[in-house]
C-alpha cells in the first residue's frame, strides 16, 4: 500500500471524473485518479468479439451536445454520421410490420393526432420546467406523484399512442417500466434534450459514431493524466471531517492512500454506498441516495457479413412497444463493409429474457429482429449481449433516475457538495443527463467549483489593519 498527497482525488476514471481531474490539473492542481476497473471509460467500452468491434456501452452524440462535440476537436477524434437512408420499420399492436420514412409511425389518423397532442403538451411543459431544476415548476409535485404511464393516460385514451409516447422514455431512456418513474421525471429527459419532440427524432438524438469508438474520449483523457490515474484500486473508505472543508479527505483504495483537499465521487449514485465514510455523510444524503437507481436493459449486438437491410432500401431502424426488441439501429463500423445491428431489450422485457437459458433467449431476440427485417437477421456472424447490470462497478443501465415522488423532494440537493465531497456523473447532470456530454458538463461543473475554493484558500488571511 503506497500513500501520496494530491490536492484533489477523484474516485472513478469514467468520462466525468477524467474530466474533472484533466481541468484541475489545467488549473495547476495535483490530481490522483482510483478507478475500480482495470479500464477507464466507465460507461463507455469499445471492445473487439470474435473479431467485431462494438460499442459496448454509450456511444452516439448529438448535435445538441457541445461539451461531448467541443471535447472531441479539441482532443482530435473524428465521429461519421449513423446510416440512416431507406425506410424505417414500425411494428404495432397487430404485430405486422410496416414500412414508412419520417419521424412519425405509421399509425392511423387518430392515434397520429394523439401522438401529436400529446408531444405538445410535453415540449410546452418541458419548456417551463428547464433542465436545471424541474422541481421548481409549479406542478412539479403533481408531476412527481403519478407515474408517467398513468399520466399519459390521464391526457389520452388512445392507448396506442401512449405506448408509443411512453416507448421514447421507458424503455428508450430509463429502461425502466413507464409505471415506475414518474410525469416529472420524464419531463426532465426531455428537456436535457432541449424538447421531447428532439427526443423522439432518432435522427436528432443518434445523430453521429466516434470513430474508434466512444471509450476512446476516457483513453485519450488518461493519458493526459499519465501515472495518475490508478487503475484496479476501488475505493474503499473516504474519511473526512469539516463541513466547511477545511480539513480535507483521505480516500483508501485497495492500492493507494491519497491524502487531498478535495475529493470527487464520480461514480453513479447506485454506487456511492459502496464507500464507506467516515464520519457518515448527513441524512439527507443517505436517504436521497436509496431512492436512486439504474434501469434494466439488454444491448444487443448481431454482425453480418453485409448490412443485407440496404440492399432492401431499409435504414435498419425499427420500432416496436411490443416487440421484445422495442428498437433497432444501423450500427455499423465506419469503414467496416460488414453490418452491424445494435437492439435493445429493456426493463420487464429484460426481466423475461433473462430467465431464459443464454441460447434460447437469443433465438428469441433474433427473432424479434428478424420481425423488423426479415429471416436473413437469424444468422449473424457475431451475436453478443451487453449486460451491465452484471457489471460489480455499474450494475445497471443506462443512468440513475429517481422512483416516484424522489426527483422533487431530493433533486435539489442532488450536486450539492458535503464539506469536502463533491459529486460529478452524468446521472445528476442537467443538459446532457444520462449522456457523455452531461458527465463532461458535470465534470467542468465541479472542477470549476473546486478551483475556485482552492484559489479562496490560496489567499492571504486580511490582516485586521485599516492600512
């Protein structure tokens, strides 16, 4: 066990918290990052299987995005624009697909006006309510104490069209069933997005690819960092004393103890209780934190020898509230003449696919998709399940969001350091939440905090003379 001083540690080497110490070290602050992983990148992982490369976890950005897009010049990466030419697929409650092009389904007149109706009551709320702090809208208890599937129902009968509005947050975003979260919390997805009609543009939202992959912003941010970003060192225990402070942390890792000033918990808040603090943190903070927690989802991944929907005139996109696989995309590598499909399977659909043995819930999946596209989806070279809710250090996907009735009472307080404890993830971010480019805007966020602090403490004590 090796012990160093640094002014500040960060716990947990992911995009927000390589952030976070890459702008302190800019500022002329020492830094020591502990990532429990032998990887950095947290959420994000670029990783070859049986010779494919796939993202693993997060990987598309935005043109809203500019913390993310303002990072990758500045770090040099390229992206290349998702395939989207051909006709998108819809699947609806008679389970026959249709083909169709534009953003709205392909639904009858009716349930197409509801849907409509139903958007414009969202964006104009989402436009009251902001990013920063929805819990301070009006009705933002109402909005908190009834789930969004029953509220959605509250505006319309029409259920098709809840459905279809619900898929873009539930099973979309959350990954969590539309009666388990609530109207607020779904309001405030939508505006990270600026609107919810941005959310429901897939074009918009999965709009571009990095080229090598996302995990490649954390790589190339590491190696900024060098030797201080220690790697295989979960953090165990944070002592710290002074809610003013004033007396600093000391973090024991597996590996390392650092001594520091400050410390940045950047980790997602499912994990916080993973440390023990010494004192314990107040009560507010424990009981925001249980009601905190990831979704469910099953990312998965099927390579073929050609992205054979193309010659179909099929984008490779598809959606479905009732398929098992509610969503499928083009996700093929830039330059890779080989097609990749990337689908996604989430909350209790998850639930239902995981109870199965390993080869029949893929048949099962690939059926699904082959719903959208056709038999030639049953034979991928490649096939692979992404399942972060296994992973020890993330358990979940693909962010943290509050049960009901959590984001009004404890949102507030969600960034707000104790003493010498700062948090950054992008689970507690305003624009950007649950993106790469909100952990990059936490990160910022809460260096810039800290560097003014240390700058305040820098300055010489005033004498108590009138000159």
């Amino acid at each position: 066990m090796r012990t160093i001083e640094r002014d500040v540690v960060v716990i947990g080497a992911g995009p927000s918290g390589l952030t976070a110490a890459r702008e302190l070290r800019r500022t002329g602050h020492s830094v020591a990052v502990l990532e429990a992983r032998d990887r950095v990148g947290g959420r994000t992982h670029t990783d070859v299987v049986e010779g494919a490369v796939l993202e693993i976890g997060g990987q598309w950005v935005s043109p809203d995005q500019t913390a993310l897009t303002g990072l990758l010049d500045e770090l040099g990466i390229d992206t290349f624009p998702r395939y989207r030419e051909g006709d998108s697929v819809y699947i609806g409650p008679d389970g026959r697909p249709v083909r169709y092009t534009g953003e709205m389904f392909p639904v009858d007149a009716r349930t197409r006006e509801e849907m409509e109706r139903l958007i414009g009551i969202l964006d104009r709320i989402v436009a009251e309510a902001g990013p920063e702090a929805p819990w301070d809208h009006p009705e933002a208890r109402a909005l908190d104490t009834i789930s969004f599937h029953h509220w959605l129902r509250q505006q319309s009968d029409d259920e098709e069209a809840c459905d279809n509005i619900g898929l873009f947050i539930a099973g979309g975003m959350l990954t969590k069933p539309a009666h388990s979260f609530s109207a607020l919390q779904a309001v405030l997805m939508a505006a990270t997005a600026g609107s919810f009609s941005n959310l429901v543009d897939e074009d918009f939202i999965l709009d571009r690819r990095v080229v090598g992959g996302m995990q490649s912003v954390s790589e190339r941010m590491a190696a900024d960092l060098g030797e201080d970003v220690i790697l295989s060192s979960p953090a165990r225990t944070l002592r710290w004393s002074g809610l003013d402070g004033q007396d600093g942390v000391t973090v024991v890792s597996d590996t390392t103890t650092v001594h520091a000033r400050y410390a940045v918990v950047a980790v997602p808040p499912n994990l916080y209780s993973r440390i023990s603090y010494e004192p314990p943190l107040p009560r507010r903070q424990h009981q925001m934190h249980q009601h905190q927690s990831l979704g469910l989802v099953i990312k998965v991944h099927a390579v073929y020898p050609t992205p054979f929907w193309r010659e179909e005139g099929l984008s490779g996109t598809g959606f479905s509230a009732e398929s098992v696989v509610q969503e499928i995309y083009d996700n093929s590598n830039h330059e890779d003449p080989r097609g990749t499909l990337v689908g996604f399977v989430s909350d209790e659909k998850a639930d239902a696919m995981f109870e199965l043995p390993p080869h029949e819930r893929q048949e099962r999946i690939l059926a699904a998709i082959a719903g959208f596209l056709g038999p030639a989806a049953l034979e991928p070279e490649v096939y692979y399940e992404s399942d972060w809710a296994s992973e020890e250090w993330t358990r979940g996907a693909y962010a943290a969001s509050y049960d009901l009735g959590g984001l009004h009472r404890y949102g507030r307080d969600q960034r707000t350091p104790v003493g010498p404890i700062h948090w950054s993830c992008s689970d507690i971010a305003a624009e950007g939440y649950q993106h790469v480019d909100g952990a990059i805007r936490m990160g910022l966020r809460t260096a810039g905090a800290i560097d003014r602090m240390l700058a305040d403490r820098r300055q010489p004590a005033p004498s108590g003379l009138d000159g």
